[in-house]
C-alpha cells in the first residue's frame, strides 16, 4: 500500500514528463534529422534511465528535508547517502545501457527495413 500518494504521483508525472521530452529527442533525431536509428534510440534509453535515476534520488532528497523532521546530518548519514549514490549510479546505467542496446537493435532494424 502506498503511504505517501502525492510523492508517487509527482514521481510518475515527473516521469511521464522526462520520457516525452527524451522521447521528443529520438524522434527528431531519427526522422527528421535522418540519422541511423541506432545510436539515438541507444543514447535515448540511457538518458531516460539516467533521468530516473536522478529524479527518484533528488526527490527523495527533497522528500526527506521537507517532510521528515528527524532527519540528521550526520557524517554517517552523508556517508551512506553517497554511497547509495556511487552503488545505484552504475546499476541503473547498466539497466539503460541493456535496455537501450535491445531496443535500438531491434526497433533499428525495424525501421531500417521500413525505409528501404
């Protein structure tokens, strides 16, 4: 059950936002720029993915000065907050990068055999 709805919907809106302006981006490159429709739909995945994962962390940020009084700013705590950064940053890239690969080889080829 959700506990905090107005935090998750402002995630998802957040969300939806960053997707279509990314999204914007790939299709300009691809169709009206007239580029191989791999490399932007690669770099475009890991953008989003990026994207997502700087959102949910600066919200949560947010989240926690605004909303949780108790929230010390220890040397711990810092510790720990940057560590979470350092150890997410890399598995959210690889979640993109994955992500970005398949799609682009795929919807690439897709596209690529449509204009020919």
């Amino acid at each position: 059950m959700l506990t905090e709805p107005i935090y998750y919907t402002i995630q998802l809106i957040a969300f939806l936002i960053i997707t279509y302006i990314i999204s914007g981006q790939i299709d300009k490159a691809i169709f009206q720029k007239a580029q191989s429709p791999y490399w932007p739909l690669f770099i475009g995945f890991v953008k989003i993915w990026l994207a997502v994962f700087l959102m949910t962390m600066l919200l949560e940020f947010t989240n926690r000065i605004a909303f949780n009084s108790d929230w010390n700013w220890d040397a711990m705590s810092l510790f720990l907050g940057l560590l979470q950064w350092c150890i997410t940053l890399p598995a959210f890239l690889a979640i993109g990068a994955t992500q970005g690969f398949f799609y682009a080889w795929f919807i690439g080829k897709e596209l690529t055999a449509q204009k020919r």
